[in-house]
C-alpha cells in the first residue's frame, strides 16, 4: 500500500473531504495538523511550495487541493 500523508487544517472543507475519501476508499493515511504543528507546515512548504491546504503527499507525489479523479489514479483505486 501507498505511504499517504496529508497536511490539514481542522476548519478546512476540502480537507475533511479528502479524509473522507479515504475512509471511503479504506485508505490508510497520516493526518499532520498545520494549523497546530510548525514543523509539519514547514514540511509541507518544503515540499509543495504552497500554503494552502490540503497537500497530499503519496509516495512522494504531490497533490494541493481535493482532486478526486487525480488521487484516486495516483492510489489507484
């Protein structure tokens, strides 16, 4: 299975709907809170150049925002 990581904020829709689809979809992930954790913001910046949320982190694949169509064929589902 895919190491899936996403770097989230409590308040954000489009967060809690990739969560979503991955409990749809019995996807295993790790959630980082960057609202409360510097160093996972820090991290997510290091590797998407991008403040917003959510980042989406497969196998070292990169994906910002909720895009159900590009998740599901990177986790190919």
């Amino acid at each position: 299975m895919k190491k899936v990581t996403i770097y989230s904020t409590p308040t954000c829709v489009y967060c809690k709907m990739a969560k979503d689809f991955f409990k749809e979809n019995k996807v295993d992930y790790t959630e980082k809170d960057v609202s409360a954790d510097d160093k996972a913001r820090e991290e997510m910046v290091d590797k998407s150049h991008q403040m917003g949320v959510p980042v989406i982190d497969i196998d070292g694949e990169m994906f910002v925002g909720f895009d159900r169509d590009a998740l599901s064929k990177a986790l190919e589902i």
